[in-house]
C-alpha cells in the first residue's frame, strides 16, 4: 500500500512563503535547519512558546524561514537581543542561530558576556569559515593561510577555536559538529534544547561557492569529503586542543554542566527582595 | 510585591535622574538595560534599587549596543522597556534605534545630554545631540523626542514617553541636559488612578490571520513572543506580514513612507508646547531644556522693563513644531535661540520663521545661559 502525502510532514515547521531560501547549491545551512526543525519534531516542541533569533548573514535568513516567533537583527546583536527577550519571558524558548561573522567578530562582545552570566539562550553558530553573503572575505574564523577576496595572499590572523572561547567563557553545553554529522548534530540539539543554562553548538559548514573555490575545494561534495577525511570525535577532550586544520578537525561535545542560570539567580533574588529580605 | 508601591505618590524632594526612573516605572516600565555613563548613571542606580521590588528586570549590559538590543527584544516579548545613556552611548546606540523604527518596537531612550564631541565634557550639560536625535541612524525613519526642562517634567516626559512609544510604534527620545538630570527639586507624583497610560493595540485577529504589519490607522496592532501568532519581524525591508521584499521598490516606498507618516500625519496630536507672553511678543525666545528655565526668567525682565519678549519652548523637539514657530515669527521682530551648542535647533527655527531674523546663542562648555546673558540679547534686539 502507499500512501500519498499532501506535504512534507515536516512542512509545519518552516513557511513556505519564504522559499525559495537565498542559499547557494552545495551549502550547509540547509542541514543546520533540517537537523534542527528534526530535533523540534523529536522533542514536541511548543512551536508557540519558541522564538528563533538571528543576525545577518546566510544563515541569518534561517530565522524568517521557521515558522515560529522569529527576528532578524542588526548584525552581530541576536544574543543581546535574544537576552531581553529570555529576560522578559523567562518561560520562552530562545534560540539564535546565525553565523560565525555575526556572532563571534562584530558579536563577539555579546557572545561572550552572554555565556558568562549564564543567560539560558541556546545559540546555534553555523561556522563557514567566511563572510560568505558579502562574498567571502576573511573572518573570525578563517583558517591560517587560507585563501578569501581580502586574503589574496593567504589569511596571516589566527583564527578562534570557537568551542575553547565558549567553554572558557562560560557556556554550561558546548559541542561542535560538521554537517555531515547529521544524526549527531540532531541530537546535540536536542540537549541543547533540554539544557538549561547558555548553550553553544559550532556547526562546521560547507561553503563550496564563496569559501572552498579559492581554497581548493570547489563543490559541495568536496567540502564534505574534507569534513569526512579530517573529522575526529573526542568526546569531552580539552576543548583546547580541539584543532581545525586541513588534516584534523575535532568535533564532539566538550562541555555538559549545571550552574544557575542568570534567570533562576534573578527570579530567586527578586523573590527575596519582594518579601522584604536581602535588603 | 509586599505592599511595594509602583507610584510614590506625594510630593518628594528628587533629582531628574531619580524623578525619570520613578516616572518609567509609574508608566508600567518593567524592563530596563543599561550601561554606566555620567551623567545618567543615577537612573539606571535608581532602576536598579526599585525594579525588582515592583516585578520588573533591571540589567547592565556589556555596552549600550546590547543594551538598546536587549530592550528591542524585551519589547517584543511584550514588556514596556528603556535604557538611559549619555553621548557616546546614545552614538553607539543608533543603528539599533533605526532596528526600532523599521520594526515598530516601541521603547523608551533617554539621553542625558553632555558636552561632546567624542568623550567631551562628562559631568557638564550639553544640548548637543537634538539633531542626532532625528537624525541619528541611516536611512529615511521618524522618531519623537522630548525635552524636560525641570525635575518635574523628568517625572512626567518619561511616562509621556512610553505613552507616545506604545501609541505610534515608535522609539522615542527623552533629550534631557546634565543639569535636569542632576538638579534636585520639589515633584508631585499623582496617584496612580491619574496617571494616564498607554499600552499598545494588541490584534484583534486570530493568529492565522494575523498580519505583523498591516497598519491600522497607520499603526499596526503588536502581538508579541509567545502569544501564539508565530510572526517573523526583521530590520530588512518587508512586507505586511514582515517577509523581507528587499527587491521591491513598491514595498520600500509603502513602508518607509508609512513608518514617516505615522509621526508626521500626527504631528499636531503629538506636539507639546510652553507658550509664554506670546500673544504679542516682538522679541521670542525659543529655548528648551534647562536653558528655558533661565530663558523665562529673562523674558519677565524684559516684559518689567518695558519690551515685548515672549518664550516659545518646545516640549517636543521632534516632531518640530514649525506651526508654533511660524504663528510667532509673524508679529515677532526677532526670535532669540539659545542653545548649549554651535547651532542646531536654530537652523529648525530659521526654516519655520521664513524671513523673520532668527539670532543663535551659542554656549559651551559651562553652566548654561544666565538669566542676564539672554536679558542682554533681548534688548538688543528690542529696542
């Protein structure tokens, strides 16, 4: 017997006026957002109760594209942003997805002040290793003598290893992943979800048409049989030595902790204060 | 909330900075996001004490970008919200008050004016940023600002601001001076019941119908976070239901146009005024801030010594108030325009007097005006 199916039975989650989405053939995000609206499905996830944030960029768009309660910053601000929204309405479900540009070179400040106070945001970087929207210059993230429009020499800036600044910054879940670790990205986001505090996935992702072309890597599929050859799971290794290097990239999760989150320590203190004690 | 009161009504003896903190609360303000700068740090110190024993969230953010960020989103989670900065917060807020404007998120800034440029004179006052205050963020938006002259008008500008905020859609601008913010004088805090608030028009549609942006009357109704409407908004040109049409010229157009309209189609509604002695005034003086305080007091000298002087004060800097400006230039011989900067507001004046001899008065980097200085000017061009 077959059954016929009006529409994809994950169509609920994303609004189909937005599509066709802006991303290139060979892109990663379209992974990122599947494995996510996945992990919303997996979980029954109050679609009414979660807001989706986002900066500028390529992944930026992934806000407009979930069929939630969603904004799209100015770039860099979706964690700031994000934090007055989780302050407001603490029983919301915020997350920010955006890129590695936004939110670790013009966001950078936020990203880390956010982890520090342990505001219970779950932040979602897709790390393509560029700015590929303003058509691929160097970033945060670029590799040491990679090739980008404003490398033509070789890239001579270290890059971060965005899963060590999240750990020594503060972040209670850190985990990175590549897209083509679909099934375990899916999962990483479901504890991402189920966590409490400030939670962070790195997602290395594949940029064939502005990235891997000046880098040896033309297409997709090229992009992912690098991920494929170098990656390395290392379950809760020194976040430290998590490398990215043409040879290694170490992915896995490196942090999974408790502490109060900034919510609970403000709630209990205001509970405090309105009974007329800790004055 | 153990009997904590959101209104002090009463006569109190406060400072501005004290008296615009207790007026964002009165006007239901429970979401504020900061960061220290002279000479406004004492309102977000006040904030600080007051908000959690009222239910509010008090903040300090890691800059005055995530501070302006944090209030955008707390606002849209459906919270009444503001941050208070001096200059070079408020520079390093404007690209998200223009985020504000394009996304109707209404809030509350207040700026206390300093003397800039750049880290200028922190613990002086200034009336440097009117103009930025307009004109602040890129791109074609409208704004209302403020300006409270006392420390009594700290109190009531800022509920005023919230209630401008959350009719129109709009951020909107208390422009206040070191010095109102610093001076300690006599407020009167009404009794709640009194105290007119304005909360924004929620939707009247169901969630699958709902439109983020289609305006009604100009204004569009604002579901927020968690209400079940599941809208996408974004600082992206867009469309009524807030779907980026960064291609269309036709959606720019209508929407810019739009979020232009609502302010000034409503100009006359929204602008406030201190008209004194202007029925025939030949000299006016146009003056705002604390530097009308002293303006006045000049004005009654000159009425004792036999010239026709009148003060025209802007309470709203922006939307201008031209009408106001053009009704006293016509019996007017001169109009006077002191200012604590080289020369902002004038050119404003100087567009709406067409023709009548508009002279600026410059000050920097000290106390403002003296009563006596403006008296001089007065007579001068009086006699």
């Amino acid at each position: 017997m077959t059954e016929t199916v009006e529409q994809h039975p994950l169509s609920k989650y994303l609004r189909a006026a937005m599509m066709p989405h802006i991303w290139c053939a060979g892109c990663g995000n379209g992974i990122i957002l599947n494995a996510f609206v996945h992990a919303l499905d997996e979980l029954q996830i109050n679609l009414d109760k979660l807001v989706v944030v986002s900066g500028i960029g390529c992944i930026g768009r992934a806000a407009g594209y979930i069929n939630v309660d969603s904004f799209h910053t100015t770039h860099g601000r979706p964690i700031a942003f994000a934090t007055g929204v989780k302050l407001a309405n603490s029983e919301l479900e915020v997350v920010v997805i955006s890129g590695d540009g936004d939110l670790f070179a013009i966001g950078g400040n936020h990203f880390i002040h956010a982890a520090r106070r342990n505001i219970g945001i779950k932040v979602i970087c897709a790390n393509n290793f560029n700015y590929g929207m303003t058509g691929g210059q160097v970033g945060p993230t670029t590799p040491l003598d990679a090739f980008t429009t404003t490398t033509p020499y070789g890239n001579i800036e270290h890059p971060f290893n965005l899963v060590h600044l999240a750990a020594a910054a503060g972040a209670t879940y850190v985990a990175r992943w590549t897209t083509l670790h679909v099934r375990m990205l899916t999962m990483s986001i479901k504890k991402l979800l189920q966590r409490k505090g400030f939670s962070f996935i790195e997602v290395i992702s594949p940029c064939p048409e502005i990235y891997g072309r000046h880098n040896k890597m033309r297409t997709g599929l090229e992009m992912m049989e690098w991920f494929k050859k170098a990656s390395v799971i290392s379950n809760f290794s020194d976040p430290a030595k998590a490398e990215i290097t043409p040879e290694r990239i170490v992915i896995g999760e490196f942090v999974d902790i408790q502490k109060p989150t900034y919510e609970e320590l403000l709630h209990n203190k205001m509970a405090q204060i309105m009974k007329g004690e800790g004055e | 909330m153990a009997g904590e009161k959101t209104v002090l009504t009463g006569v109190h003896f406060m400072s501005g900075d004290i008296a615009c903190a207790e007026g964002a609360i009165a006007a239901g303000c429970r979401f504020f996001a900061g960061y220290p700068i002279t000479p406004a740090t004492e309102i977000a110190e006040h904030i600080a004490v007051r908000m959690p024993k009222v239910g509010g969230i008090y903040i300090q953010m890691e800059d005055e970008i995530a501070s302006i960020a944090a209030v955008i989103g707390a606002s849209y989670a459906g919270l009444k919200a503001m941050t208070a900065t001096s200059g070079p917060g408020f520079s390093l807020m404007q690209e998200n008050i223009g985020l504000a404007a394009m996304t109707e998120a209404p809030c509350v800034i207040v700026d206390v004016m300093r003397g800039g440029p750049s880290t200028g004179q922190p613990t002086l006052p200034g009336q440097q940023d009117v103009m930025q205050a307009k004109w602040g963020s890129h791109g074609d938006y409208e704004i209302i600002a403020l300006a409270p002259s006392s420390v009594q008008e700290m109190f009531d500008l800022t509920i005023n601001a919230f209630n401008l905020a959350e009719a129109y859609r709009v951020p909107t601008l208390v422009m206040a001076d070191e010095v109102v913010a610093h001076m300690w004088e006599r407020v009167t805090i009404p009794s709640a019941e009194e105290i007119k608030i304005v909360n924004r028009k929620k939707p009247s549609t169901p969630s699958d119908k709902y439109m983020p942006f289609m305006p009604d009357d100009l204004v569009p109704p604002m579901a927020c976070f968690g209400e079940g409407f599941r809208f996408h908004a974004t600082g992206l040109t867009h469309d009524e239901y807030g779907y980026p049409r960064t291609q269309s010229s036709e959606t720019q157009m209508k929407l810019v146009q739009r979020l232009c309209d609502k302010i000034r189609k409503n100009a006359d509604k929204i602008i406030r005024v201190e008209e004194q002695m202007l029925d025939d005034a030949e000299i006016v003086v146009f003056a705002y801030g604390i530097v009308a305080r002293a303006a006045l007091s000049s004005v009654r000298k000159a009425r004792q010594q036999g010239i026709k002087a009148g003060l025209l004060r802007p309470i709203t800097l922006w939307p201008f108030p031209e009408k106001h400006v053009a009704k006293a230039a016509e019996k007017a011989k001169a109009i006077i325009v002191p200012e604590m900067n080289c020369g902002q507001m004038v050119r404003e004046v100087e567009r709406a007097a067409k023709g009548t001899p508009v002279f600026h008065m410059p000050k920097l980097g000290e106390e403002p005006h003296t009563p006596m200085e403006i008296l001089e000017f007065i007579r001068r061009y009086g006699r």
